[in-house]
C-alpha cells in the first residue's frame, strides 16, 4: 500500500481522506455545542468570541456526549492514517528523512491521545480527569508538531517541483501551522496575567480557535493531494 502521484486513474485519490479527518471532528464539536445548547447543558453564545464554554464542556453531557464520542473515535484513527500516509507520500517524493518519520510517529501518539481523551470525556473522578487532560494536552500539541513538519516537509517538495504544489496552498498551511503556534504563546502569556474567569475564558477561546486551524489544515493537505493527484495503491509482494 503506498500514496503516490498516479499519472492515470489508478488507485483511490486520498484527499477524501485528509478531508474527512479535517470535518468529521468540526460536525462533532458543532453537533455536539448545538444540542447542549438546546438541552441547557451549556450557555448560548458565539464560543470563538465569548469563550463561555470549552469543546470538551459542550460534549461532556447526555446525547451531546455519545455523539461526540460517536464521531471522535473514528476521526482520530482518520487522523492517525492520514499522518501515516502523509510521511509515507513526502518521504517518496523527498527521500527517507528523520523528519518525516517523526511527523509519522507523533501523528499515531496524537491519534492515540485523541482517542483517550474522547474515551474517558464525562467520566468523574481523579484519574479519568488526569487522563482527559493528559489526552488533550499530547493531542493538541502533536497534532501541532506534526503540522510543523508537514509544512516543512510540503516546502521542500515545492522547491523541487513547483508545479506539483501551488505556493500560496503551501504558504496557507505554514501559516497556519505558525498561527497555532502563535496562539499558544500568547495563551500561555495572557493567561499568566489574568483573573481565573478571564483565563477560563481564553482558554476556552484558543481551545475552539485551535480545533479550527486543525481542521483547516487537513483541508489544505486534502487540496494538496487533490492538485498533487495522489492515489493509494495496493502493491501484491514482490516476486
């Protein structure tokens, strides 16, 4: 099994994929803020702008919590893949790199953390609140490094063949990579000066901004598999 650029129209194209591991989390985080809302389980507000409630707070309750689990499990192996294939397709583009190894192997521990973390939400006690967070935390910022990489890595390959990737695609990601990054800082920077309510809240504002830079990143890898023509094909052994 391996992504490559196919002149034909052999093998399944991947950008579904990249795409469906970018949107099925955002339905999930949506779906799930809009029934707690409804069911009063979570103020209404605009949570980019007001930070009144968390991703994590909006699906840790009843249905909202089920469906949120229900969609984030299979999201998170999308994910896992989506990272694997990812270094697999730069590495045949570029040569075997340290790097992209890396990229592969955070990809799958992010993916794993994902998946503990939507385990154990709207469990109680000590532990499965330690694991949530645990989860969270190595989701949020593998998922980070990895995207750090990709960009590296999708730089690279435009150098060496411009006309496989557009350059502004390419810059869109970096700067979103550098935008999570920066969002971070700033996070860590503002919340060390503020009232508990006020960190609480921009917390809760970076949480949901930084869900959307990762959804909006597996968007532009699915569009640069689109313009790229990258395929998965089936490979039988070697003779």
């Amino acid at each position: 099994m391996a992504p490559s650029q196919a002149p034909s129209s052999a093998g399944l194209p991947l950008w579904p994929l990249a795409l469906a591991a970018g949107l099925v989390p955002a339905v999930a985080a949506l779906l799930a803020f809009a029934l707690s809302v409804q069911l009063q389980l979570v103020p209404g507000c605009n949570p980019f702008i007001d930070g009144c409630t968390s991703i994590s707070r909006a699906a840790r309750h009843d249905l909202p919590n089920h469906l949120f689990r229900a969609l984030m499990l299979p999201a998170a192996t999308l994910q896992g893949l989506v990272w694997l294939l990812a270094a697999h397709w730069l590495a045949g583009e570029l040569g075997a790199r340290r790097a992209l190894r890396t990229m592969a192997a955070l990809g799958v521990v992010a993916a794993a953390a994902l998946v503990l973390y939507a385990t154990f939400l709207g469990t109680e006690g000590a532990l499965y609140r330690l694991l949530r967070q645990y989860g969270t935390v190595v989701y949020f910022g593998f998922t980070c490094l990895c995207m750090l990489l990709l960009g590296q890595g999708v730089q690279a390959l435009a150098r060496q063949r411009p006309a496989l990737l557009p350059h502004w695609l390419v810059r869109t990601h970096v700067a979103l990579a550098c935008t999570l990054v920066a969002l971070g800082v700033v996070n860590a920077i503002v919340a060390a000066l503020l009232s508990a309510e006020a960190k609480a809240r921009t917390e809760n504002v970076t949480e949901w901004w930084g869900a959307l830079i990762f959804v909006l990143c597996f968007c532009a890898l699915a569009l640069m598999w689109a313009r790229a023509g990258v395929r998965l094909r089936l490979q039988g052994p070697r003779a």
